[in-house]
C-alpha cells in the first residue's frame, strides 16, 4: 500500500482484506490549545484504508486527528482492532492533559478516545478513554493521556494509554476499568527515568495479555520490552534490550516479531527493526531497511506485513517481507 497519510496500525478485516490507520495529514482545520509543549490543533484528517483483492481505498474519512504545531507529531486513529464479522473499534490519539481537550469546544470529546467503526464508514464514541486518566491518573506522575493500542477480545476492549501509562479495559457497556499500570524505566542522565509508553496489546500463546513498551524521552536504545500482564500484579519484563517498540505480534509456532520504531541510541533516528524472537529465545533480526515503522501483523501466506514511513504525510506504505 502506498499514498497513505501516516500510517498506523494493522489489522486483518473478517473478509480478508488488509486494513491501517491513518492518523491524518498535520493540517489544522478546527480549533487549537495550548498543551504541556506547544499547541495541539484539531482536524479531520484521520482515515482507514484497506487492501482487498489488489485494490486500495480509504473505506473510512474524516476521523478525529490532532495536530502539534512544535513538536510536528500527529495523532489521530492509531489502532484497530475488530470484533468478530461485524464493526471495528479504533483508538484514537491526544497527546496532552486531558482537561485541555474542553478548549476545543465540541470536538474536544472526539479525541481521546475509543471509536466504533461501522462497516458502512459511519462511526461513534464507544469510550472516553482520556476522561478516565484526568478522573483517575492511575500510574501517578504528570495527568496526561493518548489512547493508542486496541485488542478486541470478545465483548472486551483492552486499550493502552501511551500518555497515561497504563492499559484499561473497556466493557461492553462502554465503562472503562484499570488492567495494569507500568512504572517508569531507567534513563541517563539528565533525565535520570523515562516514562513507560505502552504501545501495543496482544494475547500471547499462554492466554494472557502482553504489551510493548517504547519508553519516553530520552528513547534510550536497550531501555524498551514486552511485557506480560495479569491483572492486579505488576507487569513482569518477558524481553527486554529493546529500543523504541511501537508493535509486536505472534506467530502460529509462539514466536515473537518485535518492531522496533527507531534503533538510534537516543531519540529517533536510524533504521526501524524487525526481530523475530523463537520460542526458545534465539533472536533473529529479519530486516533493518524501515523508516519509522509503526505496526506489523502476520499474514496467512506467511509473510510480515509492516507499515512504514509512519510519521510521513503521503508517502507511508505498508510493506510485504517475506521472512
């Protein structure tokens, strides 16, 4: 796939086809506040696009995406997860304290949030995933939030909450309820510590529920793993010496593909990273030619699928690897 407007999370639909958020374009069209680092700006820039017998289309347009004017980040819809044959349900981004989102008027609500996809592209608000860092603010430290990883698990949603540090699960009846919180990592000085930064959240071969972690600044290389969750018990490490992960999945035989975002030492640069991890723990890395890859799914014909050039507006793609 190429064309897209940054790039986000993969996901397979009930009919086959191939399906990625796109978290928008970085043009500001609705209203602007003030966060912790310059100014998020609201737009409706966010997509799904998906792939099915050879052809590409935006089967969704028009979604909540947000803007930064200093930091130049978009996010918008960055994940997707769908239940059984029918609606898929989409995260979608913030990137600041909670409370700020009111300052949007209107649209505030669109934000931080938890969507459900219809089929048809028509959408609405499933659950306030920010509303409950700004009630709660569970790991403690600065209230911030930016819902980011989806897992559909029967009536259940499980969403980590990047800004929040923390994974939530989120009922069937919309009610949000705290699974797991991560502590903050170790980090050179100045810095000293860096936040956790949940990505993503898998259900691994054992039935339990694991989850990334790309680390917050300084991004130091070695800082970043994959956690295993139960619920009420601190997140154990299960791999760690990692930078930056955005993504995991796993395979048929337990296997563990690990994205990693950046493999700079610090802060991002430097090829992206693909690493698959055998059940016996051997790593093997599959490819290093990415640029600021985003999310990887594994296919039925036994190749990788990755998006890549993530934080790019119209030239993001997703590749094909065959391992």
């Amino acid at each position: 796939m190429t064309g897209l407007d940054a790039p986000r999370g993969l996901a397979w639909g009930p009919e086959g086809g191939l399906y990625v958020t796109e978290a928008g374009t970085g043009v500001s069209t609705g209203p602007c506040t003030p966060v912790a680092v310059g100014n998020n700006c609201y737009s409706e820039t966010g997509k799904v696009s998906r792939l099915f017998h050879g052809e590409q289309e935006r089967v969704a347009t028009g979604l909540p995406s947000i803007f930064n004017t200093q930091r130049g980040d978009i996010v918008g819809p960055n994940d997707i997860s769908f239940q059984g044959r029918g609606s898929a349900f989409v995260t979608i981004g913030w990137g600041g304290r909670p409370t700020l989102r009111a300052n949007l008027g209107p649209v505030g609500s669109k934000v931080g949030a938890l969507l459900k996809l219809e089929p048809s592209g028509r959408w609405r608000l499933d659950a306030d995933i920010s509303d409950f860092e700004a009630a709660h603010n569970p790991a403690g430290g600065p209230v911030d939030s930016n819902p980011y990883g989806v897992l559909v698990d029967g009536g259940d949603k499980y969403v980590t909450d990047a800004g929040g540090n923390s994974l939530l699960k989120v009922a069937a009846n919309g009610d949000v309820s705290l699974v797991a919180v991560f502590a903050p990592v170790s980090a050179p000085a100045p810095f000293n510590t860096a936040e956790a930064v949940p990505t993503e959240v898998e259900i691994g071969p054992d039935g339990a529920l694991y989850v990334s972690e790309l680390t917050g600044a300084p991004f130091t290389a070695g800082a970043a793993g994959i956690y295993r969750v139960v619920p009420g018990q601190t997140p154990q490490l299960v791999q760690g010496g990692f930078k930056a992960v955005i993504d995991f999945t796993f395979g048929p035989d337990g296997s563990m593909y690990v994205l990693e975002h950046s493999t700079a030492p610090m802060f991002f640069g430097a090829p992206g990273r693909l690493t698959r991890i055998a059940p016996n723990g051997t790593r093997t890395v599959i490819t290093t030619a990415l640029t600021r890859p985003t999310s990887v799914l594994l296919g039925e014909d036994g190749a990788i699928y990755v998006s890549n050039n993530g934080v790019s507006v119209g030239t993001g793609q997703v590749l094909r690897i065959v391992p």
